[in-house]
C-alpha cells in the first residue's frame, strides 16, 4: 500500500492519500478566542504542503474550560464567519479539513482562574509542577449532560462554517479520556465503574454528535492506546472501547497514548514500558485494527517516508504526524517529489520529565509561530529559550483572559 493512495471513508468521502496533519496545539486564537490570521497563515502553509487531511488543534466547547490560554473556541455563531474562512483556508488544495474539539477536565491550568471539573476529585500527579493545577471538583450530572450538549453544538457550527469533519478528543489525559481511565474516574454511578460504564461519555458524545451532522460529514475520535500507567486506561480497554465505537457511524479512530502525567505521546511511558523511536504505538494500532470497523490512524514521532509505508503496509490506515510538519510543512509534497527528508528536533534529555515535556511543546510551538509569521522554522532553538518565551506568552495571554471573562 502506497501513502500516496486515497483512502475511502465509511461516510463516503474520500481523503486523496493516507498522510495527516496531526492535531498540534497552537494556541494562536485573536482575543475573541476566533481563528487569527497567524492561524490562517499557518494552515495555508499545511495546505499547500499535501497532506491529505488536516486536522486542527483543540478547539474548545467552552470558553470557560480551556487547555490554555490563546486557544480557539467554537461554542456559539458569533465569529462563524472566520471559521468560514479558516476551513476554505484549509481545504483549498483538495484536503479534508477537521476540527478537534475537546474539554481538558482537569488539564486546565489553575491561572486561567476557572472552575475545573472532571469524572472525579484527583489531583494531576507533576511533582512540583503540579501546583499550576486546581484540585477539580467532580462533576454533576447537569455538567455532564452540558458538556454532551457543547460538544454537539460545536460539531454542528463546524459543519457550517464548512469543515469537512470533527476529531472528538479522547486521548492524552483530556475529559473523555479522564472518564475512560479508571484513575481518574472513581465514580460510582452510571458514568464510572465497569469500562461500559466509563466509555459510556465518549459514546454518549459520538451518537448524539452523529445524529445531528449531515452523514457526509465526518466524525472521527482520537483515543488512547493506553494511558502509560499502572492500573490506567490499558490497551485491552482500548480494543474494547472501539469494539463499542464500531456501530455508531464513526469515520476513524486515531491511535495515540499517554497525559499530562506520562508523556508517551513524546515517547515517555511512565509505567516501565519502551516505545518505539518512531511510530510510537504502531503496535498497538495493527491490534485495534483487528477489531475495528472504520479506518485507524496513528501518530507518534513518525518522521521518515520508510516508516509511513511500514504503517500502511502493516494495514493501518492513515499515518498522522505532527511534529515532523512543524519543521517541514512541505513533506508530503517532498516525499511525492522523491525526496527522503526526516525532519526532527535535537532530543531534550533534562532529568525533570515534566519540564523537559513542557520544553519539548514549547520548541514545537516554536516552530508553529515562526510558520505562522512566513518565517522559516527554526528547529536548533535552545528548549529553554523555547520554553521562556512559551512561559512569557502564556502569562500575557491567562491576564488577557481572565479580564475577559470577568467582563462577560
């Protein structure tokens, strides 16, 4: 199987080749929370480099629950006009153009100055870092049917502003992933429990959400391959989990692993097991791919034109990739040009795991700004250096923030 072949959805689109852009979180909304011209810039750029599916970074349901400061939000009509013009940005070369929209449950950082919510009333596990985090309250049941509600709403404002599809974030220690994991979901009703029962958010979302777009829109989930951590969200359950996504009209599922407190979508594990150096849970991907009804999808550090074909070889799907974009927003056009370029970023090797993380996504931020300015990458950036001026931008746009919702 060729990268470079189309792939046929269950939906009955079809994506013109097998290469994604990878959800990367850019952080570049203008102070409406809407998409900048920055971000239009920068997805001109994907655009133009071949990828055949873009799939955007978070894009928030609530304005009130945010991964970080300067993120995108889709949660009424106010701005559809920019939306409008973001997706004709993105798909103007052929690609299909999806959001990913997500909650953080209890990734949301403690100086956005909101209430944080999640399954249950745990605490992120960051050492030190983990100060910069409220302790979440658990949630209610008017929460929970709000959330389904927000989500619902979102997708349908994407289809009409004129994205091609949604990715509903199930993955890397986000809300829906927080229910599924039984370290974080210590509920005893309906939604917590038995995995049927911890899945029962995720499926709840992806029925309603299907019931309400046109079915020529796409609905895609990205779901962990498994949390990382001992007595987590494990790769049994992930199997399962799809095993109960196949009948509810989904499109395709992205393969991805670990959180804020095991990293593996870096190539950490926290629980003693090693990843591969590139294509990070392909493994596991040919695993659910046994039992999946739609298309799988994986990312995780691939870089390399060899390694994208041993992922569709081995019969998953799609290839996402992320990082290597960051550097190169031309890479699939080179590769289709026969060039073998493998972009990559200097390993951050610091003792601190937690900061040697926020490092490591700020020097891919990095790259995503430079991009987003014309400007050419610049991948030999000090992380520390990266990390400062994340950390600096941060700061203004959390007061930026706050001021705003206080004036709501």
């Amino acid at each position: 199987m060729n990268v470079f072949n189309p792939l046929a959805l269950p939906n009955g689109t079809t994506v013109a080749n097998r290469i994604a852009k990878a959800a990367m979180e850019e952080n570049m909304a203008d102070a409406d929370h809407a998409p900048s011209s920055r971000l239009m810039r920068l997805y001109h750029a994907w655009a133009q480099g071949g990828a055949g599916l873009l799939i955007s970074g978070n894009v928030m349901i609530d304005s009130r629950a945010m991964t970080g400061p300067g993120g995108v939000v889709l949660e009424d009509d106010q701005h559809l006009e920019r939306f409008r013009k973001w997706a004709r940005t993105g798909r103007a070369q052929g690609a299909q153009f999806w959001l990913q929209i997500n909650h953080p449950g209890r990734q949301m950082p403690a100086n956005l100055g909101q209430a944080t919510w999640a399954p249950s009333a745990v605490a992120l596990e960051l050492g030190t870092m983990s100060r910069h985090f409220s302790l979440p309250q658990a949630m209610t049941e008017d929460v929970i049917e709000d959330v389904i509600r927000r989500f619902v709403r979102t997708a349908q404002l994407a289809e009409q502003a004129g994205f091609s599809g949604v990715q509903i974030h199930a993955a890397h220690g986000y809300l829906l992933s927080q229910f599924l994991s039984p370290l974080t979901n210590q509920r005893t009703d309906q939604w917590g429990g038995p995995l049927e029962n911890r899945a029962r958010l995720l499926l709840e979302i992806v029925k309603a959400v299907r019931a309400r777009v046109s079915p020529a829109f796409a609905v895609s989930v990205k779901l962990n391959s498994a949390d990382f951590q001992r007595g987590g969200f494990s790769a049994d359950d992930a199997r399962q989990v799809v095993r109960l996504l196949n009948t509810l009209g989904v499109d395709l599922v992205e393969l991805s692993g670990g959180s804020y407190e095991a990293p593996a979508m870096q190539g950490q594990a926290r629980d003693g097991r090693t990843l591969a150096r590139e294509a990070y849970f392909l493994e596991f991907a040919r695993e659910i791919r046994e039992v999946a009804a739609m298309p799988v999808m994986v990312t995780g550090g691939i870089r390399r034109l060899a390694v994208a074909e041993q992922v569709v070889d081995s019969g998953v799907d799609m290839v996402g990739i992320g990082t290597a974009l960051a550097i190169d927003p031309d890479l699939p056009r080179d590769w289709l040009a026969g060039k073998h370029t493998a972009p990559q970023l200097p390993a951050i090797t610091w003792k601190n795991k937690a900061l040697a993380s926020l490092a490591n996504m700020a020097v891919v931020k990095y790259q995503l700004g430079k991009l987003a300015r014309g400007k050419a990458p610049a991948p030999a950036v000090a992380p520390g250096w990266a990390l400062i001026v994340q950390q600096l931008a941060n700061a203004m746009r959390a007061r930026q923030y706050r001021r705003r919702m206080a004036n709501r």
